[in-house]
C-alpha cells in the first residue's frame, strides 16, 4: 500500500520533535519533510537528540506541497492564519492540513481580538476549519480537510466537561489545571527558567487564558446552548510534561451520581483514549501516551471531574495524528498505540 | 533576661525537626528537650542532619514538664487527645501547650467521627483551645494557654477566604491546592515514593479532606454564620515544600473589585506575615518563610483568590512559634524574620 | 507465525511493569502469564496504571512453565538462585530463561560472598548463564538458552569501557554514575522517600556496590586479562528514570585521541542501540527507549568516558527483551524500536 | 556601635539576592546600596520576590563610593576587572572589596587567556587580592583589604582536597562535580530551560572547565608544590540549588585509612563551617547554610572525598560575607548561623 506523504511546518520545536517521533513508528505514514528556520539543511536529530539513529531526515526551509498529502502546522500561533490562504490557493483541496496552533480553532472572527489580541487575517476560513477533539466531533472531523487541533488545556477540559454539557449540566466550571513546561515551547524564556520554575507554582492569566473559548465554543456546540460557564486558573507546574484539570460544578437538582457517571459511560463508549478511572488519575499513568484519564466524582450536591493528558501528545501531536487517522478513515489509534511510562 | 524553656514531643519528624531549627535561633526561648521514640538518646542531627553542629541536644524518651514552660506536640494525629488530659492534670494551667496535630482544632466533638474516623477522647477540652491562625484569630490566642495549630492546607485556605467571610461573602468556595510531599511525614509510603511522585500530581481525597471543617469553622467565626461553604480538592505536587491554593467564588450582586481588595487590604494590615501580591504568588517566595503570599483578581462575577504558604512554617512549625509569640505577649515576628529563599 | 510465548516471574514491579509494557507491542511475542504475590488475581493494571485499557492480562500466582517457551525472572535478588535448579529440573533445556536479578551474572561463585552477603544456592549454574551484555557478549549469548541480565550500572559503565579493555588500556578508572529512583524498586523506602531525594544528592556503596565485579568480569574477559579496575562511586540522584556514568581513565602513553575513538567506532559498528555522540549525552534523550549514548573524550593524557542510559529499558527490561531477540536469532531491535522522550 | 556600610554592585541576580537576604539579618552591617542596570529606581522585592516585606531598599544605577565601607562585586565575569582599577583610584585603600566574579582568583595572568579566554586587564592587581577560601587560606584573608571570592566548584573541590593537600598526597584527583541550575545565573538560557533540565543530567566542559586552575593554585599553595592534578567534569543536575562533588585519588603508598581522616580532622579543626560527615552527605543537609559537609572514604588504595555545599551560599554569597567578616576581625559565623533547610 503506498503510504501517505506528509510534511511538517515547523519541526524543531516540541510538538514537531513529538510528531517526528510519532509518525516515524505511523505503519500507513511516511514523513517526507520538516520545515525549521533555525536548522535548515541539518539533520533532525541535532533539535530531537531523541531522534539520533532513528531518522537520517534534514530539516528543509520550505515544504513542497505538491509532493505531500497532508501537513501538520507546527509553528507558532498567528503564522497559520498568515499562511493557510495561500497553501489553499496553491494546492487546491487536495492537500490536507492539520493546525496545531490557536488560529482556526474559534469559529467566531469576533473572539480573536479579545483572547488573542489581534484581529484574524483569514475569517473567511474559520467555518471550514473542523474542531479536533476526536472523541467530542468525530462525525466533523470525519468529513474535514482542514482540521483544528485542540490547545492542551482545552482538551484535557473539554473532555472533563463534554459529558456533562451533553447532559445538560449548566452552571459555573471552577477550573484548576496545571501544565508541564514543555507546553511553553523550546526558547527559554522567564516562565521556563528552571531555578525558578523548579519545585515552584504559579499561576497565570486567571480567568483569561486564550484556551477557554475554545472550550465553552464544543461545550456549547455539545449542549446545544451556553449551559456551562468556564472559569479556569491555569498554573504553571514543575514538571516537563502533563495537562492535570481539576473542574468542580454543581450537581444538578434531583440528580445521583450514577446519573452523572452514565453520562461519562455514555460519552466514552468506543474511544479508547479516554479512560475513566476509579480514583484521581495521575500524570505518570498517561504520560507518554495518548490517553486521557478521566475522574468522575459527586458529593454533597457538588461534582468534581478531574483528567490528566500528556501535553505534548494527547494535548498536541498525537491528538494531531489522531485527528489525521479519522480523517483519513483508519483506525483512530493507528500509530498511537503505545502506553504511557511509568514510572 | 530569663529565657522561656520549651519543650517538643515527637521532635524527630519533619514539623518537629522544623521547629527545632527555628526554636534555635528564637532569641526569647531555650530548647529544653525534644523526644523521639524511635531516637531517644542519640543527637538530634542524627534525625536532621541539617542540624549537625547546630545543637549538641539529643532526644529523650519524655518530657520532664515541670522544668518547661511550653511544650509544641508534633507527634501523630490522635497522640494529643490521649495525653493533653493527663499532661493537663499533672502542671495544671501553669503549662503552656501548642498542638500541631488536628486533635484540637474544631470546637463541635461531633465533626471528629465525621473528618477523623474517631470519637474524640476529650471532648471537655475542645473549647479550652483556641484556633491558633494568628491574623484570623489574634485576640483569643493572645488570651490561649491551649492552642490548637492549624493545618497546612486550613492555613493556606483560611488566609485566602478569611477577609471575604468577614465581608460577608456567601456561596460555594472551589479550592484546588496542592501540596509538597513533607505534608506526608517523615515516613516513606506509596504516596511518597519518588519514582511516582516525581513529576506526577495526584489528587486524593476529594470534597472529604479532614482539613475542610476547621476552615469552615473559623470562616463561620469571622462572618457571624454559615456563609462559606468549601468544595476542596488537594493534590500531591511533585514538590517537597509549599502549599499553593487556589480559590474561587461568586462575586456578590453588586460589587466591585476595589470593594474586594479593600477587604483584604483590611483584614491584613498589621499582619506583617501576609503579603498582598499584585501578581499570582509563588511557592518559592515564601518557602523557607513564615509567610502567606495572598493575591486577589475578579473578573467577569468571579472572584480569585491564591495564596502560598511554605507547609512546614507557616503551614506547621513557623505558625506554632508565632503562636508562642502572640501567647507571650512577644512580637509575633520574633525568631520568625528569616526571609524565604529564592530560586 | 507462531508467536512465542512468553512469562513473568515477579510482573508488579517496575522491571515487570516495564517487560509487560515492551512486550504488548513486540510482534513475535506473546506476553502470556505474569505473576504477583501482591496482585494475584487481579488485573496487570492495579500495579501499573499505564496499561489500563492495553492488556486485559490479570496476574497469577504461579507460572505453567509446560505452556512456555521463556521466562522473564523479575523478582527479588536472591530468589533467582532458589528457584532455578528447580525449574530447569522441571522443564529440561527446553525453556529459555532470562534472568534479571544479580544471581547468575558472575562466574566465580567466591565473589557472591563478598559482594552479595551470602552463599551462593546453584553455584554449578553460573558457567552456564550468558551474560547478557548483547553489545560486548553477542555471540554468547546467541548461543544460550540461559541468560543472566546485566544490573543498570553495570550496562552503562561496561558500554562506557568495553572498547577500552578490547583496546588494551589498563589502569584504575574512576567512575562516579547517578541513579533515578526507580533502581531502587516499587516498594517505598527511606532512600526513596520523596521530600528527601527530591533535589538532593547522595552517594552510597562508594567502591562497593555489588555491580563492580560483573564490570570487571566483562571487561577482563573483553581484554584477555585484569587490566582495569573499577573504582565507582554510586550517586542516588532526584530523577526517576536514569544511569549517567562519568569515567576517567589515563590514557596510555603514546596513544592519539583519533585511536581512542576508533576503539568505539569499531567495537559498536552495527549494534544500533549505541550511539556514540559528539558532544556529553543527556538522559532525556535516551529515556523511554533502549540507547545507551556513549561520549568520550581525551585530554591531556585523560580519557573521560560518559554514558547514559535508560536504567528501567536498556538498564534492565529492555535489555532482557534486546537478549531474547538475539537468543532467537532475530533482529536484536524488534519491539525496541521507540526513540526516546524529549523532553 | 556604627554599623559597616555595605553596598553591592550587580544586586538583581541570585548572588545579589542571596546577597542582600543574607546581609539584611547580618548584625553589624547595614546594607546601603545596591545597583541593577535592569531595575534602576525599583524596589528590590521586584527582582527578588522572597525579600518584599523585609525590605524598602530600591535598586539604583550606581554606587557611591564614599559613602560606604565595603562592596560586593556580584556582576557579570569581565566586570571587576574593567572596573576595580579606578574604583581603587577613586577611593584609595580606604574601601574592601570582595569580587565574587572569577577576575582576580588567579595569580598568573597567563592562566587568563587560557581558562577565561581574553587577556587580562588589570594584572596588577591579581597579587592584591586574596583567595577567599577560608577554611584554607585564613591568614591572608586577615590581612587582605581585597578578596577573590572563590567559585562554587572550587570551594567544593578544594574543600574536599585541601587537607590531601596539606598532608603530602601527590597524584591525579578525578572529580565530577554536579551543580544546581541557580549557577548559571538569573537569565534564562538553553542550558537553564526548565523542559531539558527537568529530570537530566547533562555533563559540560569535562577537564576545561574555568575552576580548575584556582583549585590547582591553592592547592599547590598548601602542598608547596604541584602535588595534584584536577581532572574535572562538571555536570549540570535537575535541582536549583547545590554542588555535590565527588572526588577519588590513590592512596600513598603504606597510609592508613586513619592518616587520610586525621588529615582532615586536623585541618578542619575550629571551622565550624566544614562538618566532617560519618556518610556521604546531602544536598539538602547544607543547602541554605553556608555549611560544607565533607565524607571520606578509603578501600583497596583508593581515597574518596565527597563534599556537598549550597552553591549560591558557602559557593557564593555565604562565603563573600564569611570573608568580609574574617577581613573585619569579626566571629567569622556572624550573619551565617542558619542551619540548611531539610527536607
């Protein structure tokens, strides 16, 4: 079977280090290119030393879209908006495009300049884009050719809540998540100092991160109207990898917990990356791996819903190839198989 | 002057090796004794071996009360109930005690099945005890004799809500905060076992944390009646110091954010050890400190309140010294100047 | 393609979890019992959360070793040595077996006194284990039915001399190696007690450890004589995952650093799993997968040799699966393929 | 009594903040000054967030000379040596000067060019200045109005060699030396990213690192002649604070092991900083002291010396003000009491 093409943009930072990684074990997949400004014409290995013997891939200035079946955009956020015209322009709808950044995830112009600061440079496109988080739009994703891929925090939470907001739950989401350091990319900067960043906690942009539109858009899209309300702290961690959510809302009037656990049975039913487990999950059980671990819990008229993904995979590169997989009608965890270290 | 002479049971785990630190560099007190039933007799740098050279002191199996002043109990939840009576019937009220177990912590004895999985053995005494959180409860510890000290995770807490409870703020409080693995103990168990708290978090016992009642209690204290209702989730952070938690509740109809920040600004003037910050605090400003570094945002009806405490001082030993100083009549600051270490 | 099958004596710790999650995904390989004295019964996922939702297998008590083809030994040191003769007089030289305690590693049985504190049980057994150093030992172990695993200090000082004992050099080398945390098991201990190993450092067993005479023994037989000895200094370090070994050695009189090179460039031409790199390895480049990165330079008459390693995958789990292959005559990467994490 | 004027040239990094934590507690010092090219006219909690509340210092762009007793020169390496040559003509010998950089540690401005790679500017000068090593170089330290404060591998390295020194012991010393992330100073860089540094260890500059010849030189200071080569390879460790230094050399022939430890005791005697440890030491038993705790060892003609210190104390900070209290008559553990944090 001839294997599809794909390049990547933007393959020196972390998530294209992890989808290098990733789709060089893809049995349907072969990597054809990755793009990096900063090791054009050097080998991949000198940005990935994970990589060393398992590639003999150079990174490339530019991709050569007729050559290729899909890309992954892995640059930074507002480059896609900037470029995704033109690619469209050039190859048609033939090619298939796969967005890790923030652009195209809001179907809403409007909302850009609010969460993202600057208005969109490509509105007209925002509806085509599908929203990729598989297990709450597969049927979307199915159909697309230009997929959106979920922030880390959006998709650790968005699953968390999408069985509620399918349920009908409505309210004020008090979230907590706190993040690995690797989902602050591969330049030092302040934030990712590690005298500082080590054994620490801090939090940032309370109730203004740019992932919480994104998720109340799929909760909304979920429930039918804007039933739940996200309120989310995010904290930076002192680890490298891991979204770890920690949602809290109130339990609906008249309603038992099995109600509650039944929507998540529900909901998960046939997505094996979401595992819905009987105590508080842990990083390490997911790390590594594409699963979500999922919590559920209900006491005293209160529900506590906890998740935990690998930032880097679930929260960015797998979640991509997952998306990649349901587009192209494959078995969504082809290639995503492998279990999560632990310890 | 003649110094005060303190003694410590169960001097030989983390908060006890704390306050041995602490204790001597208090220029007010002299450490009597500390025991250790798994140490008696040997130095105590053999438990601490930070303290090698600092003190030629080594443990005994019991405390001599006659020759003390003040005893800190640092041994296990559930020691304190069982001696305090008969500590109490042999010196009298002459012996000033301060309890760092939860066992004296809430006034209403039937709360102790409830959080404590026990009935109380001296429910006579509850009352006798004063809550020992300085800057929410100062007037009745200056008064104290007996002091229950608060928990980490009800310190943390209690700083954080305190000024709203006193402005009279009502609705559910959503708490996530984490904590170091020093909370544990100084005995290795699953929960401390590195290869799996490294680089994890873990939630544990969700809504049901024995430290919610006493936070209630001294939020119900502060406003007059149950206004405050706490939905607390704690995690174990890969980290061996500090609490950080992060609150959220309900703007009232109404108000404005200067309106909130008053009440903070407020509550904690005259309280050297809270520091208001005008960003989100961070665990390693304050640990190795006595402070609570405290940060208040609101947006959108939405009040966020963080606050960071270093869990073995001022979430355990520091706190106890401070109580001894409010006690004392001594400034509170005393022995406790020491600034946190930073990175 | 038959499958060969496959059993785990002592499948709950970190080196059976590790075998369980390597052998899912290994295509020759039917993973079919693994036991646990604590878990029996119960799923392979209580003890290790990362394979919940990959295997079905539940843990049994015993082993059926008519139903096997090889055996995995991942229990205790010392229990190897009790229950081998046992097995082999059940089975015959039918079953392979791969052993990854220390009971079987040296030749001489005078050494297991010394540097293992008892006698040894089935001494008549050691000449007739292949050590498992595939890199140093392949044509041994191509040959064996019985396998002695290499410890993960060993793996990693070994790669880091092998080349120099082939090549001649003699002398005292100085080894300092740390060690993550999961060397020392999945049961909790003071040494991996977390508030304490977290950010620290700590040495134990300097010129001790019980790895120095397989060291030495591989090395000897790699030279043909005793020309080095091995003065190592373990290092518990604030990591989970992790071997990386420093040596130094004098470089023999007359000799160029070009010929110290090709002494590594010959030795591992054509084992992939040894990458030797230009610049001091990282652990976060081999962690995850079965490399063991190999740097070496010279100067002023000292080589320096620095090694690392993964020590739960080429420092044990890995490596045992890298013997199986070659005992089987397969490729020695089949299953071992997954680069590493990074970060 | 008047207290000493102190001010500090380069405040806003960790050594200047460790700097200025340390001398606001110091009782016969009052901290005057101290600049920040980053943060002129602000106040210091803002560079250093552990120190808001215990100080209302601001940052100013320059010293005044006249004004004070005593600098701290803790700005970048290259920087004394532009600048002490007309601070001096400026002030006369009236002001001490302690430089923690490395521009005055040697005393042959040939070695500049070779481990600092640029000619020195102010050779003139290196005689003038002492080394400051206490516990091995207290004489000149008296007499000096100029102090060399030492690096934070050296003080380890020539800590735990000065007594082999002392007594005669000639030979290569192999060392490896891991540091905290906190000595790569407060800007971030690749080396210092939190996602890479997190759980790595990474060696660097193995046998050229800058500290090797200011060890060298006291040591040859204290055998009289060149007895000891350094053969060193630094590591960078996954922690913020800290130097673990392990070194081993040949035992003389026909020593006992009692020779080596009176060695010790004997050089130590009345250093109360140097604590002579009955097992290797621990990070975090000396971190946040200025305390360096040494173990020694000796098997099969092997001596192993390992010591352990705070880097950003008795490697830098603790040990300028150390200095200055020696310089000034003063008890020299005036200001440096606190014991080290544990855990």
């Amino acid at each position: 079977m001839k294997k599809l093409r794909v390049g990547i943009e933007g393959g020196a930072g972390f998530t294209g280090g992890e989808l290098i990684r990733l789709l060089l074990s893809h049995p349907k997949v072969e990597l054809a290119a990755a793009t990096s400004s900063t090791f054009p014409g050097q080998p991949v290995f000198l940005a990935h030393p994970n990589l060393r013997g398992r590639t003999s891939l150079s990174f490339t200035r530019k991709l050569d879209y007729a050559k290729l079946d899909v890309i992954f955009l892995a640059g930074g956020h507002g480059d896609a908006m900037s470029n995704v015209p033109a690619i469209i322009a050039e190859t048609g709808p033939r090619l298939r495009i796969i967005d890790l950044s923030g652009d195209f995830r809001l179907k809403d112009e409007a909302l850009y300049p609010v969460w993202y600061t600057r208005k969109h440079k490509a509105p007209e496109l925002l509806k085509k884009f599908a929203y990729g988080l598989v297990e709450l739009n597969r049927p979307e994703i199915r159909k697309a050719r230009l997929v959106a891929n979920p922030g880390c925090f959006a998709t650790a939470t968005a699953l968390a809540l999408g069985p509620l907001a399918k349920g009908g739950v409505a309210g004020v989401v008090s979230v907590t998540a706190i993040t690995g350091s690797s989902g602050s990319g591969i330049s030092p900067t302040p934030i990712t100092h590690h005298p500082t960043r080590h054994s620490n906690m801090k939090a940032y942009k309370p109730f203004t991160h740019q992932h919480i539109p994104e998720v109340e858009q799929i909760l909304e899209s979920l429930a039918g109207r804007k039933n739940l309300k996200l309120s989310l702290v995010p904290i930076s961690g002192p680890f490298a990898r891991g979204i770890y959510a920690v949602c809290q809302v109130d339990l609906p009037k008249g309603w038992s917990t099995e109600r509650v656990k039944d929507l998540y049975a529900s909901a998960y039913k046939g997505s094996s990356f979401v595992r819905l487990v009987p105590e508080p999950p842990s990083l390490n059980a997911v790390n590594g791996s594409n699963h979500c671990d999922v919590y559920v819990t209900v006491q005293d008229g209160r529900i506590c819903v906890i998740s935990a993904i690998d930032n880097l995979v679930k929260g960015a590169s797998g979640q991509a190839i997952q998306n990649l997989n349901v587009m192209m009608g494959w078995d969504e965890a082809v290639g995503l198989e492998m279990a999560g270290h632990y310890p």
